[in-house]
C-alpha cells in the first residue's frame, strides 16, 4: 500500500529510522510528495527546497532519510558542506549521495577543504565509523587540497569503506599519512588499496594493522610495492598473514628499494620460512627497520 501522510503535517521524525527496502522508499516518495512538510527526520525539507543552507549537520536519518536528501540535494546551489556521518546509512544509500555530492561538489562528512588532517580514531563501539561513513569520506577526499593526514583506526569501515578510500587514493595527490588499523578490513579492501598504491605517487606512511587481510591481501600489497615508490612505512601487524604472504612480501622487498619500515608483528601464524625470507631481503639494507615480533 502507498503511504499517505495528512495535508497539514509539517514535521515527522520515524523513531530510530530503521527503515529500509521497498518501505524506505516508500516513506521518501510519500515524504517528497507532501506540500506542507518542512522537515523529516531533522531534514530540513523545506529550507533545502529554498536552497537557503549553506552547510547541514544530521543525525539518525536512516536509508528513507537518505533517499529524500538525495533527491533534494540535487537542485541545491547554496549547500557545500553537510556532516552525515554516523547516521544509520546503508552501502547503497551512501554510495548514492556520494554520488551526488562530488557531482555537486557538496562535502559530505563534516571535513572542510582547509583541513590539513582528520581525526576519526576509536568512535567507540556504538558510534563506530560504519562501511557507509568509509564511502562518504571517502568521496569527500577528492575535494581535500590540503590534508595530508588522515586517522581512521578503531571503526569498522570493513571492505566497502576501505575500498571507498582507495578510490580516493586514486587521485588525491596530497595525503601522506593513512592510519586504517582495526576496521575489520579483509581481503577485498586489502586488494583495493593495493591497486591505489600502484597509482598513488604521494602517500608515504600506511598502517593497515589489525584487520583481517590474511596472505592474500598480503599477496595484493606486495605486488604493489613492486611499483610503488613512495611509501617509505608500512604497518601489516596482526592480520593473519602466515608464510606464503610474508614470502610475497619479501619478493617484493627484493625490488622496491623505498621501504624503511615494516611491520609485520603478531602475524602468529607466520612460520620460520616467512620471518627467514622477509629478514633475508633486507638484511643489507642499512636503517632498514622491520618489526617481526610474535605475540606472547
């Protein structure tokens, strides 16, 4: 059934806003379709319809909320920096206004373009940076002049996030320092900021710890680092990754000549012949500093 909402409604919040789906949808064309709301779920609908907000800050909108900003967004001029992050967003519904928003150049997750680095460490369990706040900073980093520093440990922007942050790796040419440890990254985000690396010509420093990428997200990474010629520190510890990922790694160790640093602690599944092939290809490299260390 359609939903209908009364002619005089003005304002309409949907406790929690879980709503997904076809519901979802349903709920933002009866919300687009109404002539006298003015605001939905602290979307000002109304002010957005005037073009009259320059930034927007909002929380607990959901998927329903999401696919009205979206269609609202769109005809907006004015607007060029909104903040939502954490709000209960789907992969989908993030991926849609990212779209929007690099469309419209319209910053999305609270960033603003001046920032030389941006903080989002340990968020806490219940507040934690989601796969769909990933994309949405992720999209915003193509707009970041200045950042050189982005910090992002401790959530868990799983494989999506991280492949969303890689894309922008892609053509930010101004981040150095990517901090994405414990963010339950597995093998597909692994692979992806592989790829990133194989084009990225700037970012010097990436912990990538406490995730999940295991030897073939290792695997990934070493053939990156058989091209990438800039990342000088690189943090793979605890990750699951056991001899035949280490023995990538050395391989690659064996070509790029950039790399001053690697960690690769408490990887308790790596053997003597991964810890032999990873000290054996830097063994004549003076300075070079390399963290093998098993948990006790």
């Amino acid at each position: 059934e359609l939903i209908q909402l009364s002619p005089v409604l003005k304002n309409l919040s949907v406790a929690n806003n879980k709503i997904d789906g076809e519901a979802a949808q349903q709920l933002a064309t009866a919300v687009l379709s109404s002539a006298s709301l003015e605001v939905f779920s602290e979307i000002p609908i109304k002010k957005l319809r005037a073009d009259a907000l320059t930034k927007l800050d909002l929380r607990g909108v959901g998927v329903s909320g999401a696919l009205v900003l979206s269609d609202l967004l769109k005809f907006s001029s004015a607007l060029k920096r909104c903040n939502l992050l954490k709000n209960g967003l789907d992969v989908e519904s993030a991926t849609m206004l990212a779209k929007i928003g690099t469309e419209k150049g319209i910053m999305l997750s609270g960033m603003t373009r001046n920032q030389t680095m941006a903080n989002f460490r340990n968020q806490g369990l219940q507040l934690s940076l989601q796969p769909a706040d990933g994309i949405l900073i992720g999209s915003d980093l193509q707009f970041m002049a200045v950042m050189t520093e982005l910090e992002l440990s401790g959530n868990e922007i799983g494989d999506e996030g991280a492949k969303a942050i890689a894309e922008a790796l892609k053509v930010n040419a101004v981040l150095t320092t990517l901090t994405l440890g414990s963010n339950n990254i597995g093998v597909e985000g692994a692979k992806a900021i592989a790829e990133a690396l194989k084009v990225n010509a700037v970012l010097t420093t990436l912990h990538l710890d406490k995730n999940n990428i295991g030897d073939n997200g290792a695997k990934a990474i070493a053939e990156a680092l058989k091209v990438n010629a800039v990342v000088t520190t690189l943090t793979l510890g605890s990750n699951n990754i056991w001899d035949e990922g280490a023995i990538a790694i050395a391989e690659a160790l064996k070509v790029n000549a950039v790399l001053t640093k690697l960690d690769l602690e408490h990887n308790s599944n790596m053997g003597v012949a991964g810890k032999k092939a990873v000290r054996d290809a830097v063994k004549d490299r003076s300075g070079f500093v390399l963290q093998l260390r098993a948990l006790l």
